[in-house]
C-alpha cells in the first residue's frame, strides 16, 4: 500500500489505485479497510501493512471529509 500524488495504490499484482478526492465512503470492519467511490472499491488489509504506512492511511483516511461506515 502506497499513499502519493493525492491517492492510495495497493502494492498487488492488479496494482489497484483510488485518487482521494474521490473517495466517498469508509468501512473498517474486522481489520480491513473498504474505500469506496462512485464506480471502485479497494480492500485493505490493515493486518499486513508495516506500521509507519498504516498511520499514514490512517492519518490520511481521517483527514478526509467522507462517511464512515
């Protein structure tokens, strides 16, 4: 998971990305986060990611004026 340029891309092979301004909806459920726009949706596991990048998302995800779920 990387957090640059204004949107979170996850390290996978599909290499998923959502630019934060188009963020509408969070979910947290059981240790993972659900980022949802109008047409994505990317899944984050918070259990596998190093901790000095989960406070960044965390950091990042809070900042944003969205509704959590």
């Amino acid at each position: 998971m990387a957090l640059d340029k204004g949107g979170i891309k996850v390290n996978n092979l599909f290499g998923k990305e959502i630019k934060m301004t188009e963020i509408n909806q969070i979910e947290k459920y059981a240790g993972t986060y659900i980022i949802k726009t109008d047409t994505k949706k990317l899944s984050i596991d918070t259990h596998i990611i190093d901790k000095e990048s989960l406070i960044a998302l965390n950091a990042a995800l809070e900042n944003l004026n969205v509704a959590w779920v």
